[in-house]
C-alpha cells in the first residue's frame, strides 16, 4: 500500500482522463441556446451630432452578428469646446421594422452625458439582435444622433424631427 | 453468541507468582504478556488525552475572547496541528489497541497475542513518536503547523519541526500496522475450539475490520508524508507546484488514508458499545450479523468517499455528486447499528451503570454528529460550510462523543477485570454526566458559530461570536476537569475498592467473565472449548 500511495500520482490523471471527469481547466461556462448560428445579421454603426462641436465615431464601424448574441460595441464621444457640455444620444433604425427585434441591455443613450471641456469618452452598447428578426432583413442600420441638453444654451428650432427618430428601448 | 462451556482454566491463577519475567522497570521494556501491554498503551494514551487536552484548554482559553490575548497565530497553528495529530494517532488510537491488546485474548480463548516481541514494539515505538512530537514545538521555527490534514504547500514551507512531524507520522503508522498483524493473526489463528467467527463478541469483530483498514491505508499516509519529505529534501516535486507538482494530489492521496482513518478510530467504539449496551440490557446483541455486515459495509464503504472532504478544491460536478451520493449512503450501515442497539435495549431488564450511560451518551451524540456528518455530505451546503467551526463540531461529536465515550465505556467496563477491584459507582456516574454536559457545552455552540461564518484554525473571531465562544470555552475547561475525576477513580480502583467477582456485570456474557478478576498474569494457556 506504501507503492499504492505513490501509484496514485499517475493513477489519478489516468483515471480522470478515462472516466472523462478532468474537466477543471476546461472551459465549462454554459453554452447560449438562444444564439441562431445559422444567420449572419449585419449592423452598421451611424453617427451624427446636431449643432454640437463634438466629434463621435464608432470604435467599428460594422460588424456582423448572429441573432441571439450578446454583442458589446465601443462609440468615442470628444468635446471639442472649453466649456462642459451636455448631451442626450437618440436612436434610431434602418429599417424602422429592425427597431422592435434590436434589443439594448446597455446604451450611453440611456442618461444623458456630459462632457468636461476636451474630455473624451468611450461608451458601450450591449444589445442583441431578437431571433424573431425577419428573414428578409440582413442589415441593420443603428444611427445616433447627439442633441445638447437645454441648459447651458437655448435650444434650437426642432428641426431634429425632421429624422425619422424612434425612441430606443 | 458466547454461551461458553469452559474446561476450567484451574491452574492459571497459580502462575502469577512464578518469577519467570523481569521485575522493576526492565519487565515493562521487556514484556511480551498483552495484559502488561494494554496496560501500558493505555496508560499511555490518557497520558497523550492529557497533553492533548492541555493544548486544546490553550486554544480555546485563547478564544475565550476576541482578538490576541495568550498566544501569537503562529503558535496558535502549531497547537491546533499538534492537538489534532495527538488526539487521533496518540490518544484514540492507542487506546483502542490498549483495549485489544487486554480484551482480544482474553475474548476469544488464546493465552496471549500471536507475535509478543512485534506487540513490544508496537507499544515502546509510540513513546519516541510523541517525544518528537511534543518536542517540535521548542526547535527553531516551532512545530509543524499546517493542520493536522498538512496539506501543502504549508508542510513544504515550514521548518524542521515538520519533519519531526513526518517523522513521528511514519513510527506511529510502523506501530499502528505491526498492531494490527498482531490483531489479525491472532484473531485467525488462534481462536479457542469452537469459538466460529460468527461466535466472537463484537469486540473483535470490529477490530478485526479496523485492523484490515489499518493495513490498507497507514503505508499510503506513510507514502504522503514520505513524497512530502522529498519534497522538502531532495528535489522532487509531488506536490511543490513550482516544479510542476499538484497540491491538490496530495489532498486526494491523504484523503484516501484519512476517511478509512476515521472509520479506524471509530469503529472499535462501535465493538465496545455494542457488548455494554447488550450486558446491560440483559439481552443478547440485537442483529448480531447485521452489525458484523454492517461494521464490514462501512469498513469497505470507507474507501470511496474520500474527495467529501475537499469539495471545494475544484472538482467536476460528475464527481461531487458521485462521492455526494457514496457518503450519505454510508449512512444506511450506520443506521442499521444505531437501530440494532436502540432494539436491544428494547423491552430489555436495563440498569445504568456508568459503562452504560456511556454507551447511551454515544448513541445520543455520536447520532447528532452523524447527522452533521450527512449535513456536510451535501455538496451545496458544504461549498458554505466547509473550514467552519460547524465542521469542527461536527467531528468533535464523532471523535469526542463517539470514540472518546465509547473508550470511557469500555474503560469502567473493563477496569473490574483489570484491577480485580469496583471503581466507585457514584463517581463515575458523575463522570459521566459532567462530561456529557460539558461536552455539549463546548461544541453544541460551535454549531451555531460554524453556520454564522466562524472560520476554524484562525485565533481571532469577529466580535459578533464572542457569546458564544466563551460558553465554548467554559465547557472546554469543565470537560477537561472532569477528566481528573476519571483518573483519580481509575487510580482508587486499582489500590483497592470493594472486590470485583469474576463476572461483576449480571448480563456479561463471553470468555473473559471465565477467568477470575482480577485477569492473572496468564490465561487460558488451556484453550477453553466453546460449544
């Protein structure tokens, strides 16, 4: 039993390995059902400020993405002025129909934002795309538009409504 | 089961006087009579249940209070280690061979153990083992200090008081295995005529059970500490992950050692009970052969749960819920015992003398402790309560309450056979009761401690405990003071006492009520023949 003790030393790798229990290491998080492998959905990334000196891009600017995903994308926000300034990002989407099956589980248009004088900032999305998406559609635009926030200066006319903006969420 | 008709073993009380051994000191280092042995293991282990419990009054006095008061942490790790390595391999265990070594013999019709020179050994190993033990606690860097379970990478870091450790490790785990050749050998071979294995008093069955776990897992402790030592010597790497050895390996390897360990130290308990509650029940043991299956199912059942005891370590599911399930399973042999006991004492003539209350102390407590054994098997509720004191009270009413009163049971059982004289009745019915409050005392709180957070092993606790502990650590003084008690009882016994029959016990039945009390120096050199 003394050589038993030391025979376990390579017994225990053999025997894990057979029975197929070493799975510590192994990546065992669990697998996403809902994810539909079988479709590739482009999203496209737009970016547009109204009346505002700030600069805002997509860190990407598409990418594509299977329904059911959790996928998390990056946008940088600058200020360009010497003064903080306050926005609020609406979205909106192309085709109007996508708008119902892109779900946002995190977006900077949620609050507003505000910028210190120069700051810049990079935001997340965290959104999948609904797996009742229809077939037909294979892009998806995602377009954001920076508006200021009253307060700091008038508004401007609402010629922002002139867009076909949706509400997001 | 023991009806025995005995060919009068007439003239072995006229040996006693024969001077055909050494006197003076030179008898005990050199005897080879299992009485003179038995008596020196267990002298020896209540000097161990002393020192031990010295060690645990230190622990607890140091949490009587929150925050560091008597000991630094270090010491602190040194005396939790050295209480637990003590306690098991110094006091329960020898102990029990005590008892084997007096009552094996003398139970099944032989004149003396198989190998009298290896059960000399045996026994005069133990004193180097716990001299280097005790000892390692004054060499540079104290003793070892890594629990008794030494895990690495602890034993890898820490002085030479580890290797005393290791050290001591391998002559008990020499003594332990050459005991238990003796147990075995003798328990075959040299059984009186017609005493079948199915006639032998439960005693000897469950040491002949322990005995074959003994051999079966002591060299792979004996391995353990060895690759350890290697480790911390000469270069290898079994469990140094620095050179590509897995800690966590020796965590399995001890574990396969330490479950049938537990099993080792209870399971004799488990004999000894098993003939008082039967003697005092004035019944004959309820199930005889459903308890020695049982006792066998548990031996066996002891080898495949061992990863029970690391859970936590990073384990497939597959696995956890594997030994989840082989753990609670061993509760239905456990069972069948407890039930077998609780029907012989049904409708039985009881009286309570203190081997009896004992008995009933262990079925009570050692249930409660079985019962948070099946509360820790649950994977779910171990991954929260594990390294709690909820764990610590759970195997103090396994090893305290279970073995250490089954010990006590048998001890005043015995001691009548022993000195030839009554112990004082009364006192020992004090014993018992103070021991069984005090007991509770000290760990039925640290239930309640363990499942409100309390980790083990850590000399300060969060002031929220502190209720708790002191209750703890006044049950832990009480307990350890009724324990002069018992020595002074056992030390007044032997001088004198009113003159103990040669079966003292009105529901003993069995082969060592034949000879005369106290047992002479030599017995059934004519082997009785049991019908």
């Amino acid at each position: 039993m003394f050589g038993f003790g030391y025979a376990l030393i390579p017994l225990y790798p053999v025997v894990c390995g057979v029975l197929g229990i070493n799975q510590t290491g192994v990546d065992d998080r669990p697998v996403n059902t809902q994810v539909d492998s079988s479709r590739l959905v482009t999203v496209e990334f737009d970016t547009n400020v109204h009346n505002m000196a700030w600069t805002f891009k997509p860190l990407a600017g598409h990418l594509s993405v299977h329904p059911g995903e959790l996928v998390q994308v990056m946008f940088e926000v600058t200020n360009t002025r010497d003064v903080p300034v306050t926005g609020q990002a609406i979205p909106s989407y192309g085709p109007p129909l996508a708008a119902e099956h892109f779900r946002k589980l995190e977006c900077f248009c949620f609050n507003k934002q505000t910028l210190a004088p120069g700051e810049r900032r990079q935001m997340p999305v965290v959104f999948v795309v609904d797996s009742a998406l229809p077939k037909e559609i294979a892009t998806i635009t995602l377009s954001y538009t920076f508006f200021e926030v009253e307060g700091n200066r008038r508004a401007e006319s609402s010629s922002g409504s002139a867009h076909n903006v949706k509400e997001g969420v | 089961m023991n009806t025995a008709t005995t060919t009068v073993n007439g003239h072995s009380a006229g040996h006693e006087g024969h001077g055909h051994h050494p006197a003076g000191l030179m008898r005990w280092i050199t005897t080879t009579n299992h009485k003179d042995i038995g008596s020196m293991y267990l002298w020896f282990s209540f000097a161990m249940f002393l020192v031990g419990g010295c060690m645990a009054l230190t622990i607890r006095s140091e949490l009587f209070q929150p925050g560091l008061q008597l000991v630094r942490p270090e010491f602190f790790n040194q005396l939790t280690t050295l209480h637990g390595l003590i306690m098991v391999f110094g006091a329960i265990m020898p102990a029990f061979v005590g008892f084997a070594n007096w009552m094996l013999p003398l139970q099944i019709g032989a004149s003396d153990m198989a190998f009298g020179r290896m059960n000399n050994l045996s026994f005069w190993l133990l004193p180097p083992a716990a001299l280097l033990l005790v000892t390692s606690m004054f060499v540079p860097g104290g003793a070892a200090a890594a629990g008794w379970t030494l895990y690495p990478p602890l034993t890898i870091q820490q002085g030479m008081g580890m290797d005393m450790a290791i050290f001591a490790l391998h002559i008990l785990g020499f003594s332990s295995i050459m005991g238990s050749i003796n147990i075995i050998t003798t328990i075959f071979n040299l059984r009186a005529p017609g005493m079948t294995l199915m006639k032998m008093p439960l005693f000897c069955w469950t040491w002949l059970v322990t005995a074959f776990l003994v051999i079966a897992v002591m060299p792979v402790l004996a391995g353990a500490v060895t690759m350890t030592l290697t480790d911390r010597h000469f270069g290898t790497s079994f469990f140094s992950a620095a050179g590509g050895g897995d800690p966590v390996l020796f965590q399995h390897i001890f574990w396969f050692f330490g479950h049938p360990e537990v099993y080792i130290v209870i399971i004799p308990g488990f004999g000894v009970v098993s003939q008082v509650i039967s003697t005092f029940s004035r019944k004959p043991l309820f199930g005889y052969a459903s308890m020695v299956y049982a006792v066998a199912a548990i031996g066996i059942l002891s080898f495949t749960v061992w990863a029970h005891h690391m859970y936590t370590v990073g384990m497939p599911v597959t696995a956890q819920l594997y030994f989840m399930y082989a753990t609670m399973f061993i509760a239905v042999p456990t069972g069948v015992k407890i039930f077998n006991w609780t029907a012989t004492m049904w409708r039985g003539s009881l009286s309570f003398e203190t081997p009896m209350l004992f008995a009933i102390g262990f079925i009570f407590l050692f249930t409660v402790g079985g019962f948070s054994g099946l509360v820790l098997a649950m994977v779910v509720v171990d991954v929260q309560m594990q390294d709690t004191y909820y764990v610590v009270a759970h195997f103090h009413y396994t090893m305290v309450a279970g073995a250490l009163f089954s010990a006590f049971a048998g001890a005043y059982y015995w001691l009548p056979k022993w000195t030839g004289h009554m112990y004082n009745e009364k006192l020992g019915q004090v014993h018992f009761w103070l021991s069984f409050i005090f007991f509770n005392m000290t760990f039925f709180v640290q239930h309640f401690l363990g499942i409100a957070g309390m980790p083990r092993r850590i000399p300060d606790y969060a002031l929220q405990f502190t209720d708790f502990n002191q209750i703890s650590t006044i049950g832990a003084f009480g307990f350890g003071l009724s324990q002069l008690l018992f020595l002074y009882n056992i030390i007044t016994c032997i001088k004198g006492g009113p003159k103990a029959p040669a079966k003292p016990w009105e529901g003993a039945e069995g082969l060592e009520w034949d000879v005369p009390s106290p047992a002479p120096y030599h017995t059934w050199e004519v082997q009785p023949v049991v019908k």
